[in-house]
C-alpha cells in the first residue's frame, strides 16, 4: 500500500512539475514552431524582406531551388524575367512588386553569393 501511494505521489509530482513547464515554456516552444515554419514557408529562400514576393511569384512555375541556384547580377534578373513573360507565358509582375522581388534576387542570389560556384 506504501509502495502504491509513493508511486502515485512521484507520478503527482512529475504530472505537476511537466504542466510548470509547459505554462512557462510553453510560449517560447509556440515561437520556436513559429519560426520554424515561416523557415518552411519559403524553402530553400533566404528569409529577408521580398522573400515573399519572390517565393509567390516564382513558385507558382516552378521550384524555389531553381531561384536558389541561379547566381545573376541585377541585369541578369531582368533579363530572365523578360524571357519568362515573352517566352514562357509568365504575366508580368506589377510594380511594387518588381523592384521588391528584383532587390530580392540581386542581393540574395547574385553573382557573389558565397555557394555561387565561381568560373575559372
């Protein structure tokens, strides 16, 4: 009977000291998933400000690895952009959201980013 009351006592205990850390740490851990899936919200993109532009605009032909993997300079973008509408069919992306998703690319994914493979 001792024994059962002991076990029942240390079960009470490890039940009241998890839900204390659940209320106290239980708002760090729902920020930490938060941002977590904002990561995943954009792939393989570098979060900073366009990244959702840019993710909505190019993901909606093809996958964000193929933005990542591209190393352009400003003019390159724009270039590319212009073959996608003229050649591929892709609408035209509206200003604001031109100048925010070309900043985007030129800072993030150009010729000097560091996993850019570089010509010899």
């Amino acid at each position: 009977m001792a024994l059962r009351a002991a076990t029942f006592s240390v079960c009470g205990l490890v039940a009241f000291v998890a839900l204390i850390w659940v209320h106290l740490l239980g708002p760090q851990l729902a920020n930490a998933a938060e941002t977590e899936d904002e990561e995943d919200e954009y792939g393989v993109l570098f979060t900073a400000p366009g990244v959702e532009e840019t993710f909505a605009y190019c993901s909606g032909c093809h996958s964000e690895r193929i933005v990542a993997q591209q190393g352009l300079t400003r003019d390159g973008w724009i270039e590319i952009l212009e073959w996608m509408v003229e050649e591929q069919g892709m609408g035209e992306i509206d200003e604001p959201d031109l100048t925010i998703v070309l900043d985007y690319l030129a800072t993030h994914y150009n010729e000097d980013r560091p996993n850019f493979p570089k010509s010899n």
